[in-house]
C-alpha cells in the first residue's frame, strides 16, 4: 500500500511541475514518506535528488518552507480564486474556495521558512 502511495504521489508531483494548480513539493514530500515505509532505496534517492532533496530535507527537519515556494504556492492559490470570480462561479463555491485557500495560506505562512534557495 505504501508503494502504490509512493508511486501515486510521485506520478501527481511530477504532472504538478508541468501544470501551476498542482503542487509539485507536497507530493514529492509523500512519496518520499511512503516510500520510506516501503523502498528506503526510492526514498534516499528523492532525498538526495538536486530537484526536490533541499525541499524534503527543510520538512523533515523542521518542517519548513522555502519563501520561494511559500509565494509560488500564494499566488497560485490567489490566482485560482480570482479565475472563479472572473469565470462567475456561484457564491457558495467562491466562499468555500476563499475559506479552504485561507486556511491553507495560514498553514503555509505559519510554517519556518526553509533553506531552499
């Protein structure tokens, strides 16, 4: 079951780098946890990767955030906001976004910020 968590993560990080509403970090940070549970190999391998290693060492060391990515993550959660005012969704689905996009904006603003460059 691990495996397939691994895998899945894996495979929704790497769509996430090709398409800005899907988050690359977070995914990758899973499969690198899942995959621990299952092949510590993949996981070293992710750890030690130039692309997402600084990113997963930042979280499981103190579960911190680069800035960078911390405003990536902002922006595109703005973005996604103002599309579904832009596009008129109706104001039920508008308040339920603003209120999940808040929430997650205070997580991520409240974590440390990580060394990521």
């Amino acid at each position: 079951m691990w495996t397939i968590i691994g895998i899945v993560s894996l495979i929704l990080g790497a769509i996430g780098t090709v398409l800005p509403i899907l988050p690359t970090t977070p995914f990758v940070i899973l499969a690198a946890f899942a995959f621990g549970k299952s092949i510590p190999r993949v996981q070293r391998w992710l750890e030690e990767s130039r692309a997402f290693g600084p990113a997963i060492k930042d979280w499981n060391a103190n579960g911190a955030i680069a800035p960078k990515h911390k405003a990536m993550a902002l922006t595109v959660m703005f973005l996604v906001l103002i599309a579904s005012v832009i596009l008129q969704f109706s104001v039920t689905i508008i308040l339920v976004q603003a209120a999940c996009i808040g929430l997650a904006a205070a997580f991520i603003l409240s974590r440390p910020n990580g060394t990521e460059q």
